[in-house]
C-alpha cells in the first residue's frame, strides 16, 4: 500500500506559525513549505500593512511555490490571523491553487480572536471543505507547549490518512 502524500505550507510574520508548521511537518513525515511575498512586512509600517491587507481582504503578491499542491494528498494549510481574517500571502496561495487540492486542513495561530472568521475564509478561497482545522494561541507557542497542542488535530490528521490509503487500496 503506497503512503499518502503530505505537505504542510505556512506563512509566518514572526515566527509563531512557522513553529507550528515545521512540528506538523515532523509529526506527520510531511514536506514542508513556506509562502514568501514581495511586501515588507516588518516593523510599525509592516504592521499597518497586513492590517490594510486583512481590512480590504487584498491577496498577497506570493513568491511562486516551489512545491505542486497537486502532487499530494492532503495539504495542510497555516496563517497567522491578521484582523480577524487570513492573512494576505495564504490568501493569495489558496486562490491560487485552489483547483489543485485534493484534501486541505488549516490551522492558524492567533493572539485569541478571529479564527473562525479566517477558517470560513480559508474553506472559501480553497473551495473546499477542511478535513480538520485548529486554532493555537500564540502563548501557547512561546510557552513551547506545541508539541502537545497540536496531538488532537494530528489524530484527525492520521485517521484521515488511514481511511485515505485504505480506499485507493481497495479501489
Ligand atoms: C496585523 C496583525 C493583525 C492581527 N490581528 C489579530 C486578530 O484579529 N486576532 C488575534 O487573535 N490575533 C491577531 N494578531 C496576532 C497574531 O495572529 C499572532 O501573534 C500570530 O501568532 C502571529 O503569527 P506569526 O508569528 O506566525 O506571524 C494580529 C497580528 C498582526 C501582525
């Protein structure tokens, strides 16, 4: 039976989404890719930025991906939340390959409000219903708690993959 096929793709402004991502992408033997975009997000004015972005629901312009979402099974989608929304660059990527995803999941990280307005989003732009989605709050992260955060979600995950291979096996 051959192994589904996993990627985990993030955008990260200040690191706390792109720990998430890189201990999914462990736990779940998974490829791992970061969306990058050409907007200077750092500091007050980059600050101001995403929130314009996030206000007027603008996409990103993203680095073209180095990885084929088609190419997997399941992609598994993460973004800080940005004003209550997704932000910019994850947007800009999920409209983007919304056509290529067979199965996506989302997560997101976040100070404590907004996550389902950005899942509702996310499900949107993919054109897709998520397998599962999980919200972590950024405190959560700094205290290095992820690992154990993230179990719950990563069940879903695997059961979903299991069912996944055991289809294509039987068909
Ligand atoms: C422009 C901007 C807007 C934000 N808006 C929200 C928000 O609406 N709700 C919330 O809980 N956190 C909000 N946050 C906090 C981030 O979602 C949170 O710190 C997140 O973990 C940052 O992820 P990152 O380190 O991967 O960039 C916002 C952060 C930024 C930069």
């Amino acid at each position: 039976m051959s192994e589904a096929r996993v990627l985990v793709v993030f955008f990260s402004r200040t690191g706390t989404t792109r720990t998430l991502a890189s201990t999914l992408a462990t736990m779940l033997s998974a490829d791992l890719e970061e969306i990058c975009d050409y907007t200077e997000r750092r500091g007050a004015w980059g600050y101001v930025r995403c929130l314009a972005d996030s206000w007027r629901k603008r996409p990103a312009e993203i680095v073209p991906a180095g990885l084929d979402p088609a190419q997997y099974d399941l992609v598994v989608v993460g973004t800080p939340v940005w004003a209550g929304a997704v932000s910019a660059p994850v947007r800009a990527y999920l409209f983007e390959n919304r056509w290529k995803f067979r199965h996506v999941a989302f997560f997101c990280s976040l100070g404590g409000l907004g996550s389902q307005a950005a899942f509702d989003e996310m499900r949107e732009l993919a054109g897709k219903a998520p397998v599962a989605q999980c919200k972590v709050r950024a405190a959560e992260v700094h205290r290095g708690a992820v690992a154990a955060v993230l179990v719950p979600f990563m069940t879903v995950l695997k059961r979903h993959l299991v069912n996944y291979e055991a289809l294509a096996w039987t068909s």
